[in-house]
DNA sequence: CCTTGTGCGGAGACAGCCTCCGCTTTTTTG
DNA sequence: CAAAAAAGCGGAGGCTGTCTCCGCACAAGG
C-alpha cells in the first residue's frame, strides 16, 4: 500500500539536468520575475525546452520546485519566531517573515493567489498556500486568546494582508518608508483597541 | 503660444475606426482583463493592426483612453459624495469608488501601479493616478481635522490600501465575505482610535 | 474631376510557449 | 562484457501574440 516504491534507481543525467534546471531557474525568476522566459532557463541550462516541459509540466511546478528552498528557510524562522515570548510580537514577526517569502521573486503574488482561489490539487503552489494560511491562523488565535488582536480578524484576512503587501512592494513602485507605513496601518487594524505594548 | 491648433479637420474614417477600436477594447477587457490581444481587438473593431498601434502606440495608451469614461464617472460620484455631512464617511465613500473604478478590468492594478512608480510623463496612464493620490489626500485631511483618521496615516497609504484591495478582488481567490472583512480591518487602521460612530 | 497627402491594412520579422518523435545515453540482463 | 531494453534527451516546428514598414486607396479641398 506504500504507493510506489522506486523500482529502479534514478537515472544519473536526471539529476543533473533537474538542478541544473533549478539553478537556472532560480537567477531568471530573481533577475526577470516568475515571468522570465522558460526557453531561456532551459537554454542556460544546457538543455532543450523538452527536458525542461518533461520536468516541469508548468511554470507554477517550476516555481513550486524552486520555492521549496525558501519554504524551508520559513519553517526555519517559525522555530526562531516561537521563542518570544509575546504573542503579539510572535504574530507581527510571522506577518512579516510570510510577507518576504512572498517578495521572493518580482511577481510571485499572482501565481500565488491563483493557487489559493482554485484548491486546484493539480496546482502544486495550493499546498503551500494552504500550510501558510492555517499557519497564520494559529498565531492569530494565540494573539486572539491573549486580548492582542480583534475577535473579528479571520486568519486568511491577515494572510490577505501579507500577499497584497509583498505585490505593492513587488512592483517597485512604492518606497520602503511608505510601506512601513502601510504595514503599521494593517497592523492597528487588526490590533485589540485596548492593547498595551 | 497655444501648440498646434488643428490646421485640418480631422477625418471622418479616423473618428470611426478610434471609436469602434474604444468599444471593441472596452469588451475585451472587460472579458480578459488588460492583457486580452490586441490583434484580437483590431480584428474585431474591423481594422488591421497598424491602424491600432497607430491610434494606441502602447497598451497603455489605449487602456487610458477606455477608462476615461471611467474617470468621468468618478469625477460625477465625487460630486454626489461632496454633499454627505460627515468627513468620516465622506472618505470612506471616495476609497470604495477609487476601489470599484480600480476593479473595472482585471488586472487593471498592475499598469497602473506601474504608472505612479515612474512619474513617466510619457506613461498615458500616470495623470489619473496622481489626481486620484491627491483627491485622496483632501478627503483624508478633512478626516484628520475632524478627528476621525489619525494623524500619521498618508493619502498615499490609502491610495495603495485600496489598488491592494482591488488586485485582490481582481485575482477572483476571494469572496465578497473575506473583502469585506479586509476593508474593515482597513479601515479601523487610520480611522482614530477614540473615534465613535 | 483631379490633386494632394493622410491614413489604411496586411505581410512579415521576431519572441515565447509547448509538443512530438527519432535518436542517444544509461541501465539491466544474459 | 556485449547486447537488449528502457528511459530520457533535444530540437524542429506549430501556434499565438507583438509591433513595424510601406505600397496603395480613399477622403478632403480646389
């Protein structure tokens, strides 16, 4: 019942080809956004659009493949974050930590939201979204219960928050003080009105 | 000193094919959102591609040119929301506007933020959005003086608050439910935290 | 009706996406 | 270790879309 188990061993050229692919992949979406041409990954490298398609059936399972790193350096900070002591302090680090997995490459909040609005299983970005989202609810709970946060913000309504955060900031087109604003603005609206600090 | 004064009338075929390439793009962005073809939309209109681009050089440029009557619309709203009483719901009525006329396509967030970033005098699209910033400014001004917003909050801020909130709508992830809740959280974001209602 | 010149439109160069299939490379088998 | 079998490779090519250039047609004015 293990579904598969590797009958054979994986073929030598594979591996190397599929990190090539990843590598490659990895310096367009960070110098052109995840709207960089995949002919050109394929091309830097060293091997034909087909191995490319073969690998990755779609730009988002690329996207998703090369994410994976960060996805780790996040489950990472969540271990730093919960070391604090202040659930509020906890929740705003979170916020922020998901806000720079976001701002990862130029662009990437699209992708990102198509995959939460489709619960497409096919979508291998819907998993991760999913995981963030029920992650964010469980920081807001821990501020909700300690009297930190509104009993009317809802988990997905701060993830919401973080996305369309990095997609302003993604667009180059706002300077970071403005943003600092932006972020405390969320931040008192989801903030309890009697909250000391 | 007045520039050009028109020397000749303008043709009549010139009026028409502008017209019928306003109306068929009108359609096509509003069923595909801002990247829909172009070559799909001279088609329709009846003309060949060179007409169009001659018209519209840019995508841009014809994108501002179709929301213009959009902009007029919103000009007669700022007529209709002049005459509420309070300075608090005045402003919450003008961000709503600037929402619904950002969610006109989909898409439509992502040039337009393009736009304000730049300051490009070339970009057809960047003087709506500096009028929009400072209409904006004036509403959330006469908020703070009457002690509804705080202080520290920007028009800018708001300006970026709601192209957020209509990019997020415009993805189609959300439901009604969630965007209300968000531009609640908003809004208890620069609304004065002794402020009643 | 003719002249003028403005505007038309489609052919075509270019770029990116994605697929299909003959061939090479790797692995397995005798 | 050679030969068969399997697995993966890669590029040619079809498709869609962007944008330009230039010979030609047609509207405006005499």
């Amino acid at each position: 019942m293990s579904g598969k188990q590797q009958g054979r061993k994986p073929r030598a050229d594979v591996q190397r080809n599929r990190a090539a692919l990843l590598a490659a992949a990895q310096r367009h979406f960070l110098r052109d956004g995840v709207g960089a041409s995949l002919e050109a990954v394929a091309k830097e490298a060293g091997v034909g659009p087909g191995t490319l398609y073969r690998h990755f059936p779609t730009r988002e399972a690329l996207l998703a493949a090369v994410l994976q790193t960060r996805s780790e350096e996040l489950v990472a900070r969540r271990a730093d974050i919960a070391q604090l002591g202040d659930a509020s302090e906890r929740l705003r680090q979170w916020l922020r930590a998901m806000e720079e997995y976001f701002s990862a490459f130029s662009g990437l909040p699209e992708p990102l939201m198509a995959a939460a609005r489709a619960q497409d299983p096919d979508n291998p970005l819907t998993l991760p979204c999913d995981d963030l989202i029920t992650t964010t609810d469980e920081y807001l709970r821990a501020a909700q219960l300690a009297g930190h946060a509104r009993p009317s913000v809802k988990g997905y309504d701060l993830f919401l928050a973080a996305i369309s955060t990095a997609w302003i900031s993604g667009t180059g087109a706002t300077d970071e003080e403005s943003l600092g604003r932006l972020r405390a603005l969320i931040e008192s609206g989801y903030r309890e009105q009697d909250d000391e600090e």
